[in-house]
C-alpha cells in the first residue's frame, strides 16, 4: 500500500503545482522594444472603459495609464491588442499585465519604438 501511495504522490504534486491554464494565442507574433520584451514602449491613456473578457486581458477604466509593453501583430479579422499594465493608486489590475484593445487607448508617451518582431509563446497567454 506504501508503494502505491509513493507513486501517486509525485502526480499529486505535480497536479497541485499547476494553478492556471494555457488560453488560445491572439497572435504568433508580437512587436518589442527589445528581444526579450521587458523593456516598456509607451505610456498611454485610456479612452473608455474596459471589461475584460477573460483571464488574458485587464480590466481599464477611462483616464487610466497603461504601461505598454508589447503590441500584437495583427492576423486575419482579429482585432488588434496590446499587452500592458494599468498604473494608478489603489488600482486592482496594478502591476498585472493583460492584453487591451489598442483603439481603446492613446499613447502619451513612446519611451522606445516597437521595432522588434518576437515570435508569441504559450506563456504569453497563460492565465493563472
């Protein structure tokens, strides 16, 4: 019994480590300031409101910043989206960075120019 018990337990554990899901890509391809994506490209300001539709995307509210850090390549009829995080006090999205419709926003400020081409992965849209 002790042994069948050792075997299940690294499935256990490996079944409990795992605390989100891989969604659908919205793109193969996404445009960076840099090869890794880590640096931001701009600051913008929302125009509207925002209701995310899934884990994906972030919630915004008009008037607030969002710190781009990656625009979508657009593919076929998809819309096209951008990855960022809202910037403001007391914000509940603060700091967890989603995808956002990019008509829904105007940007204040490029800080550097998208001009890397970086193919998506399934943990750019992973969802925890």
């Amino acid at each position: 019994m002790a042994r069948i018990l050792l075997l299940f337990l690294p499935g256990l554990v490996a079944v409990y480590a795992v605390h989100g899901v891989f969604m659908d890509r919205l793109a193969s391809k996404k445009l960076c300031a840099d090869d890794e994506c880590v640096y931001t490209i701009s600051l913008a300001r929302a125009q509207e409101d925002y209701n995310a539709p899934d884990c994906r995307f972030i919630n915004v509210k008009k008037g607030q910043q969002i710190y781009v850090y990656s625009k979508l390549v657009k593919e076929n009829e998809a819309g096209e989206f951008w990855a960022g995080s809202v910037y403001g006090e007391g914000q509940d999205e603060m700091g967890i960075v989603g995808y956002f419709p990019s008509n829904l926003v105007k940007e204040q400020r490029v800080y550097q120019e998208a001009t890397k081409e970086v193919p998506t992965t399934d943990i750019d849209f992973f969802c925890e």
